[in-house]
C-alpha cells in the first residue's frame, strides 16, 4: 500500500492573556468548563490557564480565530492583545485544555495582581517605542523576564539574563541584583519576555522593591518579532508547545525540538537510532547519558530496544503519537 502524500495543512496560533473579573454568575470551575467545551465544538486545540485573575492560553486551530478572539473578549469585556502565529508542520497541540490554578502565571504571591490599577513608574511600551529605546546606549538596564533556558535560545543584544530556573524565584533574584548594584532602582528598567504576561507581574514587584521607572514590552517577544523580525532581537523564542520555539518570520524552530523521552527542548543533534536505524534527533545530551538506550528515536524503539527485540520498521505517525509530551507546565507565557 502506498501513502498518499499530506496534503500541507495551515494552523492558525494564537496566544493571549487577560486579567479581568469573571462573571459571578457561575463558579470559575463552570466558567473554565464553559470555555474548554467552547473550544472543542469549534475544533480548537491548546491550553488555557484559568484563575481567579484572568486566564492565560495559546490555542490553534485549522480555521480562522476570529470567532475564538469575539468569544474571549465578550467574557473578559476588554480588549485582549492577541499575538498570532501560524504553522504548516504538526498541529502545535494534541488536545484541548483548561486548567484551573491560583494565577494564570505563577508568582507566587497573589496578592501582586495586575487586575487593579497600574502603578505610577509602570509603562507598557509598544514593539516601536522599544525599538527606538533600544538604540540609545544610555539604555542598559534591559531586562529579560524568563528562564535561563529561553535566555539561551534568544533574547534581546545587551539583555541581562537573571539564569532563573522558574518564575517564582523572580523577587528574590530581583532583591540579589539590587544589592549587587547589577540593577540600579534610580535607572529605567527595561523588561520582556515571551507574550508579556511575566511582564505584568514581574513590573509591579519591582515597583514593590522600591524601582521607579519601569517599561514593559506590550505583547513580549511575539509582538516584536512581528514588527522588527532580525533586529534587536537575536536568536528563538521559546514557545510552550510542539513548535518548541519560533524564529524571526514566527515560523517554527528548525534548530530545537522537544526530547522524545524527557520532553525538555534540545538542540537538534543528529544520531542514529540504535533499534531502527534511522537517521534522528531531538535526544538530549542528559537523557543518552543517564541511559545508552535513550539513544532512540522514539518511546516505540526504546521499548523494543530495552527488551532486545530485533530491529522492527516502525510506522512514523506511530512514533509522533508516542513521544514524550512537551513540558508545558513551567511557566505558561
Ligand atoms: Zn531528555
Ligand atoms: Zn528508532
């Protein structure tokens, strides 16, 4: 039997996020509920963090969001900046989601919470004010939000990289660098990251900590990118999906993947697979050193390869089903 060729299928991405107060006619939980089943009558894939605060996703879809973005700003009942992207490979995500936490991104203290009114000393900045801002050297508290990792991909030239492992450590590091003198309160702050949503929490900490004058770029990474692709910003962003991240046309990473037994994004480094032979990648460097049999191509071969079974052709939808799931739990940007 011969497979017929796939036709190229386009998804459309988008990520957002919104603080507002819900609705107090249901309990969140049935607001959360209310969307996720929205979502999947409309054939739309991805994940959406839901508190008390807001919510917080990055969904994809065949068709066109636009029905997706009227029903979201109806239920925040204000304007949510939408960053899109869009895909031709696998589709971003597997399934539909909506997780109910304590923020819809994670700092830890709730009572930092963007839903009332932005402080004096807090700007949001647009894609070109930032850009222009960039070009005067005068300018070098600039500030990058995210994780070490996502530091590593990409970020902006000149950026200060806080090699944070999560979100929640943010205060601390922020307190560390002060006292270092390595960010000085009297100077502007220059802070992104990914969509912008660190961004609102992280500004009103600093805010907290005695800094006075800080920018925030609108819509993070994404929202730049779009305007000013290969310019100050240098390298990938990281995304929270299957993508892993995206290079400067928004177009999906050809250099990262997600690590198909650990689902840690990896450098793509080629190797073959010790049970099928193939040609691969997308193995990280921790997973084939804790275990030679890591040096695989899929969950599928690892098994077989464990339990010394001969070498079997395996089907390649097959091991795109059976690969680890990419950790999207981290930080949600
Ligand atoms: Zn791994
Ligand atoms: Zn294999």
């Amino acid at each position: 039997m011969t497979e017929q060729p796939k036709r190229q299928q386009n998804y459309y991405v988008t990520t957002f996020y919104q603080f507002f107060d819900w609705p107090n006619d249901l309990l969140i939980s049935e607001h959360a509920k209310n969307l996720e089943n929205w979502c999947k009558d409309n054939q739309i894939k991805g994940l959406i963090i839901v508190s008390q605060e807001g919510f917080n996703g990055t969904l994809a879809s065949l068709n066109k969001l636009t029905s997706l973005k009227e029903h979201l700003t109806s239920i925040s009942k204000s304007p949510i900046n939408f960053k899109d992207s869009y895909t031709t490979e696998l589709h971003p995500f597997r399934r539909m989601k909506v997780k109910l936490r304590s923020e819809i991104v994670t700092l830890g203290d709730t009572k930092i919470s963007p839903k009332t009114k932005t402080p004096n000393g807090v700007k949001h900045i647009s894609p070109k004010e930032w850009h222009e801002r960039l070009q005067d050297e005068t300018n070098t508290q600039i500030l990058d939000v995210r994780n070490d990792f996502e530091f590593q991909m990409g970020s902006f030239k000149g950026s200060k990289n806080l090699r944070m492992n999560k979100f929640t450590e943010f205060p601390e590091l922020i307190k560390k660098q002060e006292e270092k003198k390595e960010l000085k309160k009297n100077e502007p702050v220059y802070m992104f990251c990914t969509g912008g949503i660190r961004c609102e929490k992280a500004s009103l900490e600093m805010i907290e900590q005695g800094f006075n004058e800080v920018y925030q770029l609108d819509g993070g990474i994404l929202n730049y990118i779009k305007e000013y692709p290969n310019e100050e910003f240098r390298g990938e962003c990281f995304v929270f999906d299957h993508r892993v991240s995206l290079d400067q046309d928004l177009k999906p990473s050809s250099l990262y993947a997600l690590c198909v037994h650990c689902g840690q994004p990896t450098e793509k480094t080629p190797f073959t697979c010790l049970q099928c032979r193939a040609d691969s990648y997308g193995v990280c460097v921790t997973c084939i050193k804790n275990d030679s049999s890591n040096q695989t191509c899929s969950k599928n071969c690892h098994h077989h390869y464990s339990k010394g079974n001969k070498t079997k052709k395996v089907h390649k939808d097959s091991i795109i089903k059976r690969n680890a799931q990419p950790v999207l739990t981290r930080d949600n940007p």
